[in-house]
C-alpha cells in the first residue's frame, strides 16, 4: 500500500491505544484524541493501524482525522497560539490582530516556528464573543486581545 | 436503436407495502410508505433538479437542489430526505424555490471548470444539465477568488489545485471538476461494500480521497466503477469515453465472466464499444458490476486474438492460416477417416460453459446426432459436477435453490468453499449489504477469506478447517443440530422422508461426529463449530452459498448432500432468505449443464439410456441416438493414451491448463491424430491442436447465458464477429460439413428446439424472454413466469432426502515428504485461466501467481517474502513466487492458477469425486523450497509452447 512505516514508528503504541478505548461506542474520536496526547500528533502510519482494530476503511479514518482541524499529523511547536478569526472578533479588528501576530512569530497560520518554539492557528470563534478579539494560548482562552497582549505571549513562548 | 437512458429516481425504492397518497404539483400520487418526494415526483415523471441524489444511494441532502414547498410546513425541505406522508401537497416550482435553485447553482459553478466543450461528460453531465433545468445566466461571483480549478492563480501556484489522477487503468479523477456531491463515496461504501473513499477536509477544502490521499491504484480501491457510474460530472470518468466520445445507441446484454450473471448495457459508437454500464433492471446485479464486467472487455480487440483458421498436419508444425472452407475439410476428412478407422466412438466434443445455451447445445447435438456418440463432456465436470449430482439426489434437481435477491432477506449466512468477494464479486457486495444490515455469517474456510473481516464485515464465526475434511465438519454440524434438538421436526415430517431423516440422525448423533471427536481432524475448534451450528438452526433464515471448495475434491458430491441436508433439518428451504445456492465459476455454466453436455444425459438432465427420452431428439433429428452414455474427459484422455480415442473437437475451454495433472492432458493430446480447437486465443491446450477455429466473443453473438439462479439472460450481438462467423454458425458450418444438413438462421431457433424438447424450458422464447428481460426456469406450463425460488411447496423429488454422509479421507495426503497441503482459488481482477484478462489492463493487479505461506512455514524453510520457491507434489512440480501472510494456517498454502507460467495443475492429482469424477483440485500435499527460478517443466513447456505458435500468414488474396 506504498506506506512507508518507518522505524520510529512504534504501532504497538498505537494497538495499545485503541485496545483502551475499543469498547467504547463511537471509539475512533476519543482513540484519535488518545493518540494525539500520547505522541503529540497523529502520525500517518497510525491510520492504518486504527482502521484494522476498528475493521474501518483507511480511507474512513482519514476522514474523520483531516475533518478535525485539531488533530495533527505532525507535532506542534512547545506552545500553540490560536487567534479568532469568526465574525465577533473580526468586528472587534481581529483581522489587524492575526497580521500583527503573524510578523511577530515570522510564522503564518498553521505554521511552527523553525526553532520549534510557537505554532500558530486560525480557530473560528472561542465562544468568547463577548470579549472579542480572543485569542487561546495553550489550552487557556485570552479575551480583549491587542497589540501589546501579542507581544507579551511572543516573548513568553519564546523564552 | 437509441441510447437507453435509465430513469434515476433519485432514492431507492420503498419495500413497505403500504400505500401514501399525495399530490405533487397538482398531480395525485399514490406511492409505498417511505419513499421520498423526489421518488414520487419521480414516478409521476416530474424531475425535481438534483446533483447529490441518485437511486442507487440513501438520500443525502446536501446539494440542495432538490428543495421544494409543502403546504402546511415551514421553509424548504430536500425533496430526496423528506418521506412522503399522506395527504402532503407539493409544490416542486414556486418562485422562491427557482431563486434558492438559481442561487446554489451560480456557487457550484463559480468553483468548476468552463470548458465544457471540450470535456469528457458533454452531453453526459448531471451539473450541465441542471445549469439547463434551472436557468443559470449569470455567475456573479466571477473566477478570481479561491478555486479548485485552476493550477496557478495570477502567476503563484494554487494549492487547492490537484492534478489528474490517472494511476488506475480503466478511469480518471480529476479533482478540479468535483463539486463534492459524495455520490462516489457512498457508492462505494453502500453498493459495493468496500468504504475505500472518503470526504477529507472540511467545508471549501472538502476533497474526494481515495484511501488516505493516494492514488485510486494504491488505495483500497477494488476497481469496480460504482463511483464512476454514480459521479455527476466527468471527476470520475472512463478513459475509454475521454478517448473515444459520447456513445449514441446500447443494447443490453450479459457479462461474459462469471456466473453471477450482470445484465449490462453496451453502449455503443457504431460498431465501437465506448462503455459498459450496468443495468439497474438487471436482476442479478441491479446496476452494479465488478472490475472484469465493467473493464476488463479488451481482450476482444488484443494483438494475440485469432481471426483466420488455421490447420497443421503435426503439431511440431507451424500453423497455416487458409480458409474456412480449407479449414473445415481438412477437419472434415480427418474425423471422418478417424471414425472410419477406429469406430464412431473414436471421436467427441467438449461443450463450453463459456458459450451461449444454444451454441452448447449444437455442439452435444454435433457428437450425439451427427458423430453418433455420446462422447461430450464439459469444464463442468471440473467444476459444479458434484453439485448436479448432490442437489438432485437429495432434492429432485440439480440448481441452486435461490434467486440472489434472496440474499436480501436472510438472517444467517453460510458461505462454505468460496469466496464471493473475489469469485463472484456483485454477488459479494449484494451479500456484504444484507450483513451491514445485520444478518450473521459464518465461513468454513481454510483461509481468513475478506468476507471473514474486511470494513463494516465480520464474521460471527469463521471455522478454519483443514483443506479436504468439508464433510467431516459439516456433519459434525449436524451432530450438533441432532443432539441439541436444534432441527426444525415439522418441516422434515411434512416435506421429508421421515424414515431417512430419522437413519440420518441417528448416524449424525453418534459420538464419532461430535465436533469434539473431530476436532483433532478437521481442525476446527468443537466450541466454535457448535456455536456456529447453534447460530445457523436458530438464527432465522438461513442461507448456504457455496463454490468450488465443496465440490472440488474426492468427496465433493457427498459434501454437497450434506449441505443439502443441513438446509432440510433446519427447514431452510422454499421460501426466500434461505436455501443451498452454488455459485457456478463461470457464465454459463448452468446452461452448459442445462443443455445436456454431460455424456449420460440429454438435455435436461435426462438419462441417455431412456427410450422415451431419446425418442423426443431421435424423431426431430432424424437420427438413432446411442443408448451408452459416452466418454468424461478423463475417460477421453485415458482412452487417447490407450490409442482407442483419436480426435476431438473442444470449444472455448483450455483443458490443459484448467484441467488436473497438465502431463497427463498433454499426454491425451499429444496421443490424438485430430485436435479442433474453437477458441479466440492460441490457448495452451493449442499447443496440441491440428486445427484452429477463431471464435468469437460474447459481443458479436446472440444467444444466452443460464446463470447460477438459472435465470436465462439474453446475449445480444453489438458488432460483427471480426472473426466472421458467430461460435454458433461455426460449429453449424462443422456439423454441416460432416453431413448434418442444419439450417438454423438465428439462435432463436436453436431456443426453440431446445424449448420443444426439454421440459424445463417448454415456454422459454425470445420474445418472452424480450418481454420479460430474464426467466429463471423451469418455465413451463406450471410455472409460465418461471421460478424465482425452487421446491416451495414441496421438492421436486417429493420428499426430500435425507443422504448419510459418512466421512472418507482422501488418498491425497501429507507425509515427510510432503507436509504442506495446497489449496487453489481466484483473485478479483482475473478470471480462471486468465485467457481474457491477462490480456486486459487488469494485469495492473495480479501480474503472476503467488503462493501464500504462513510465516511459520515461510520461515522453517528459509523463505522470504517475495523469492521464489519450487512448489511440489507426487504428481508434478513447478515454481512461483511466495508470499508471506497469515490468511492461510500453518501447514496450508494456497495459489491461484490465471497464469499458463505458474501451471499450478502440474501439482494437482488425479484424485477426483467418488461420483462425478470431479477432480480433487483444492487439496494437494506439497512441498515447498527455497528455488533459483523455474522448473525444468516450466522451461520446456514455455519451449514448446513458443514453437507451436509459431503461424504462417496466408498471402493476401490477388
């Protein structure tokens, strides 16, 4: 099937992943969210294996994998900064915000810093309207972000 | 003739018997319970626009094209999602609903390709032609933005641009024309069964991707054009329509391979063949088709067909191209001297169950009328022999009792000895469907086949057993049914014979049957083997489907019975979702049987030494009929190294590569003074023929194909044999030439004969079958419509009969010399001797025979995946490459034999079934070791072949 497992790739890891989870109903999200948090992304070489244990197509868990924008094929930097870009936020001149972060990281959206430091992501809409702009620095909601508050979190992600 | 246009109604049918009346633009309808708006519209031919819906799929809703207005409820429900309910009143045109249609169609258009023109689908395309339905001018979007249709946008490349995929052989995806209605998805998933596409990405980068984002050729994908038949747009499209256009007129026909028998529309460019498509109101497939039925047609246009006869006195000669007429009295003047010399009996013919009902017909006719002997014989004799004998021994006649849209009502399977994903392929996906819904399968196979686990299909038990002891599990199978007090004792009392039931349960209850006291044989685990017996007396209907792993073997006819009586014990017979079905290897081979190919039987079945029988053929042919039965195949060859048998006449069948122990056939042959061989190909078994006959293929012919349901299906010619003669015509001009004064213009006439003298067939004609589309016979007086399903109301026989099976091992068996026992079968993309698709593109997949090995054994023997390693046994060797893989147990392998290099019946024996001389091809003990390359045998023959093929061209006429 033209895949190359490749050495590091450790599918007993993932066997025992899914064996924890298999007699769930509906096992494929919380496996896939299992794995993430194991090895930090969801490889590849994993897919096949989960689809075997769970007698789906390779085809159906690459579908389900890619439709979550969340689930990584490979790892995200040492922190993960992820900007609003839904209507509120936008209204409240997310749009400046997202360049301005841009050219702070030198990265763009769905990029990892070369020195592995910061990855930075478009998220559409934080439920966190009310304070808009919003921005989420590794797992944790920011509201009334600005220039300055940027600033901050660069120098913090990349110290 | 017009190019046939299926209506699609958009969802599939309801099966509620219910009734709903509604109106529909003003029209009253009245349609089952659970059909959709867009159905009932549909049915009262009001076409509600549409991209995402299409009958062979469950509604989806996501186009929304196919909106419409209900009186009494809120906003614009899809048609295709929204059931009918009584008293509804639709509305599928108001103002509203044009500008909702209006506005999707302008954003679906934004994101496609203009360049209809120029593409593939113009004047095929389900997107143009809604474009058409609801009156698009006007794009306002423009082109300018985020597309996935251009590769650079203004100078810089464009990442949601991705190029053609061409990898697979047959057909092309091109991802810019997709408008992502996911009908090839849920084609793939809901008809064949094999999930190997998907929606990857979300909202504007939703994307079809095959597997994981690969090529069409490296994913799961089996081939079987369901997406591109479902596919609105020309994403999914036949290489052939890119190259060749449009087609203008079909006619519908019958796939020529196995014998699940799809009806498929040929549709036509002249006399040019653009495409096959299957025919929804075919009712063996009902639209669906395999990669063979649907691609694999190339082999009647390839370099290696023969299209002149050829003759040679010897066969170290080379073939000499001449005429028919030269070819036909060379053939003419040797049979005759051979008879004149030797006795009538010193010649015969071999029937194909490649070929229509009436050309295999004519051919037994051709020994019995103008030979005047019964020495015919047929490929069934290697195949479904043992069926013909078991099913009618234990219940009146010789065919599967089911029609296949049985399976839609079964509740446990048991598939015992095939393996219909890649055997019988449509019938494989029919049946994957019914286990989705939940019905529960059991397989009795050496080998962890698909059906045992693949996506959404797994098998409640798979009992391994070891290749050769089917009969010895099976009536441990009834053991269980007996001691448990599993059987259903008023359907054996009303429509068996009491007294024989109650000696065979006395039989299967002795401890000696017990899957404990056979577990050490067989292999099989007792536990599982009786919860499966458990499961299939009391699971509801149940369903046996079997193929060459039951009857292929010494004890085939007594396995076959013992099928039979477990289907009689648990009352699993007579109705629908039940019954004991074979699923016949080739096309025809229920029509070959049918028509009287075997040499003790005239056509329907009826014995030879009958009077009365052969007073029916005797008065209309004019001729006396041999009252001895006449030679099997094996008997012709024996008699061949005997010097008693000298000539032969075999149409469309490769004996030597298809039939056990290959040097004995070449011996036989080799010991013949006259060899005809009718076929398209210089097949192995013409390496030792003296006469070539150029067939033709089953698209230039009329006539029918009998199908494993016995549904007869029409043939129908859509070009001129480029050989000039159809199969039929040929064996008419034999027969002719031999003094037999034929004169049939049409096979309808050979139907008609074949109608006034077999009972079975008393009311089949062609304008029946014209009006009908197919009849499953008997169709006769008592049964005018023919006969979906057998013995409903009683056996043909009378009673049923129950047959004890006792278990005897066969001689073949495993040693120190030859430890290992080999098991062969079929791969999805070829097709038995491979003569048709090794020469197509299907040769993308399977290019040789491999021999899979467990790793176990792999490894005690040093052998790596991938080398090649010599295959013997007591009666041949030969040499392929292994394949490692724990689908087989240890201690059995297995290989496929569509290959003349591989000349796995080198290995097999002469071992064959007790009753019908059924050659034991599913068990040899082998051995197997390391090796360099090829045998010796494999080299000389590859010699030999290469020299008898070598053919001098006539000079072109002056």
């Amino acid at each position: 099937m033209g895949l190359d497992l490749s050495s590091d790739f450790d599918g007993n890891r993932i066997q025992a992943i899914v064996d924890e989870h298999i007699n769930l109903e509906g096992p494929l999200l919380p496996i896939l969210h299992a794995v993430q948090e194991d090895l930090g992304c969801i490889p590849q070489e994993a897919l096949p294996v989960i689809a075997n244990k769970l007698n789906l197509s390779r085809a159906e868990v690459h579908g389900v994998m890619s439709f979550y924008h969340d689930f990584r094929e490979q790892p995200a930097g040492r922190h993960v900064v992820k900007i609003c870009r839904a209507e509120a936020c936008q209204s409240m001149g997310s749009d400046a915000i997202a360049e301005h972060a841009k050219s702070r990281f030198k990265i763009g959206f769905g990029d990892t810093a070369p020195d592995g430091s910061v990855t930075l992501e478009a998220v559409y809409c934080l439920g966190l309207c009310a304070c808009a702009p919003a921005a989420m620095v590794d797992g944790k909601v920011i509201g009334r972000v600005d220039e300055a508050r940027i600033d901050a979190i660069s120098s913090e992600v990349r110290s | 003739m017009r190019l046939i246009q299926e209506t699609d109604f958009g969802t599939p049918a309801s099966r509620s018997e219910k009734t709903v009346m509604l109106t529909i633009d003003g029209f009253e309808v009245t349609v089952p319970e659970g059909t959709s708006v867009m159905r009932a519209s549909q049915e009262v031919g009001i076409s509600v626009p549409k991209l995402c819906a299409t009958d062979m799929v469950d509604a989806f809703g996501s186009c929304r094209l196919c909106v419409v207005e209900i009186e009494g409820r809120n906003g614009t429900p899809s048609s295709c999602t929204t059931p009918v309910a009584d008293g509804m009143v639709v509305h599928t045109q108001t103002g509203k609903l044009k500008d909702i249609r209006r506005g999707v169609m302008e954003l679906y258009i934004s994101d496609h390709p203009l360049d209809c023109l120029t593409c593939a689908a113009n004047g095929d395309c389900e997107l143009q032609d809604m474009a058409g339905a609801v009156g698009l001018r006007d794009v306002r979007y423009g082109y300018e933005g985020d597309n996935h249709v251009v590769a650079r946008n203004s100078d810089q490349p464009n990442m949601r641009w991705m190029p053609k995929d061409e990898s697979n052989p047959y057909f092309t995806y091109d991802p810019s024309k997709c408008i992502v209605c996911s009908r090839c998805v849920r084609a793939c998933e809901e008809v064949q069964g094999t999930f190997a596409l998907t929606i990857e990405g979300r909202g504007f980068d939703s994307r079809v991707s095959p597997g994981m984002h690969e090529d069409f050729l490296s994913s799961e994908c089996v081939s079987c054009g369901a997406c591109v038949q479902a596919c609105p747009t020309a994403t999914l499209t036949e290489k052939s329509v890119i190259e060749i256009g449009q087609p203008e007129h079909s006619v519908v026909t019958t796939c020529a391979y196995c014998g699940v028998g799809c009806s498929f529309k040929a549709e036509m460019r002249g006399e040019e063949l653009v495409r096959m498509v299957p025919y929804k109101d075919g009712k063996a497939n009902r639209g669906h088709s395999c990669v063979k039925g649907r691609f694999a047609y190339g082999y009647a246009n390839h370099q290696d067909r023969i299209l002149n006869p050829m003759i040679r006195d010897t066969i170290d000669e080379p073939w000499r191209e001449v005429s028919w007429d030269e070819a036909l009295s060379f053939t003419t003047n040797k049979l005759k001297k051979l008879q004149k010399d030797h006795g009538k009996n010193s010649i015969g013919v071999i029937t194909s169950s490649r070929c229509t009902n009436e050309e295999t017909y004519l051919v037994q006719k051709l020994t019995r009328a103008v030979f005047g002997n019964n020495n015919t014989d047929t490929c069934a004799r290697v195949c479904h022999s043992p069926t013909g004998y078991g099913l009618g021994q234990a219940f009146g006649t010789s065919a599967g009792t089911q029609d296949f849209d049985s399976v839609e009502h079964t509740d446990v399977v048991i598939v015992i000895g095939a393996n219909p994903t890649d055997g019988h392929p449509v019938f494989g996906s029919r049946l994957k469907k019914r286990l989705r819904e939940g019905a529960q399968l059991i397989v009795i196979d050496p080998r962890r086949i698909d059906l045992v686990r693949s996506p959404h299909i797994k098998a409640a038990h798979h009992l391994p057993l070891r290749p050769g002891t089917n009969v010895a599990v099976l009536t441990a199978l009834a053991h269980v049914i007996v001691t448990e007090g599993l059987m259903d004792e008023a359907f054996i009392r009303e429509r068996c014979d009491w007294d024989e039931f109650q000696d065979y349960a006395e039989f299967a209850a002795d401890e000696r049957h017990s899957p404990e006291a056979t577990e050490q044989l067989t292999g099989v685990p007792a536990e599982e083997l009786r919860k499966a017996a458990r499961l299939f007396a009391k699971g509801g209907n149940g369903a046996i489907y079997y193929g060459l792993g039951i009857t292929e073997h010494s004890q085939g006819s007594t396995a076959v019975m013992a099928l039979a009586n477990l289907a009689m014990m648990t009352g699993n017979i007579g109705r629908k979702g039940v019954g004991v079905n074979p699923l016949r290897g080739q096309n025809n081979v229920q029509g070959s049987c049918d028509m009287g190919s075997f040499p003790h039987e005239l056509p329907g079945y009826r014995h030879v030494k009958l009077p009365e029988v052969r007073a029916i053929f005797e008065s209309l042919w004019g001729v006396e009929i041999d009252s001895e039965p006449g030679l099997r195949i094996p008997n012709m060859l024996d008699a061949a190294v005997d010097g008693t048998f000298k000539g032969i006449y075999i149409q469309g069948e490769d004996i030597l590569q298809s039939d056990p122990d290959t040097h004995h056939v070449a011996a036989g042959l080799a010991a013949m003074e006259c060899v005809v061989v009718h076929d398209l190909f210089l097949n192995e078994t013409a390496n030792y023929a003296h006469v070539f006959l150029p067939g033709s293929t089953f698209l230039e012919k009329d006539g029918t194909f009998t199908n494993a349901e016995r549904r007869i299906n029409r043939v129908r010619k859509v070009m001129s044999p480029k050989n000039g003669y159809a199969d039929w015509e040929i064996t008419q001009l034999l027969a002719n030439a031999m003094g037999g004064n034929w004169s049939y213009s049409h096979p309808s006439e050979i139907m008609a004969e074949i109608a006034a003298t077999t009972p079975s067939f008393a009311n089949v004609t062609y304008d029946l079958l014209e009006e009908k589309g197919s009849i499953q016979w008997p169709c006769n007086e008592a049964h005018p419509d023919g006969s979906p399903i057998m013995h409903v109301d009683g056996f043909v026989r009378g009673k049923g009969k129950f047959i004890v099976t006792e278990y005897v091992a066969t001689d073949e068996r495993t040693g120190p010399r030859f430890p290992l026992l080999l098991t062969t079968g079929r791969i999805l993309s070829q097709y038995n001797v491979g003569a048709q698709t090794r020469r197509t593109a299907n040769v993308a997949w399977h290019e040789e025979d491999r021999l899979e090995i467990h790793p176990h054994d792999a490894e005690q023997r040093g052998i790596r995946d991938g080398d090649f390693v010599r295959l013997a046994s007591r009666a041949g060797e030969t040499s392929l490459r292994a394949l490692i893989t724990d689908r087989v147990a240890p201690g059995v392998v297995y290989t496929t034999f569509h290959h003349p290099g591989t000349q796995a019946n080198v290995i097999t024996t002469d071992y064959s079934d007790w009753a019908t001389n059924c050659p034991e091809y599913k068990v040899t003990a082998v051995q197997v070791t390391p090796s360099n390359g090829p045998t010796e045998w494999q080299v000389e023959y590859d010699a030999q072949a290469k020299q008898s093929r070598r053919i001098v061209h006539a000079e072109p006429a002056e």
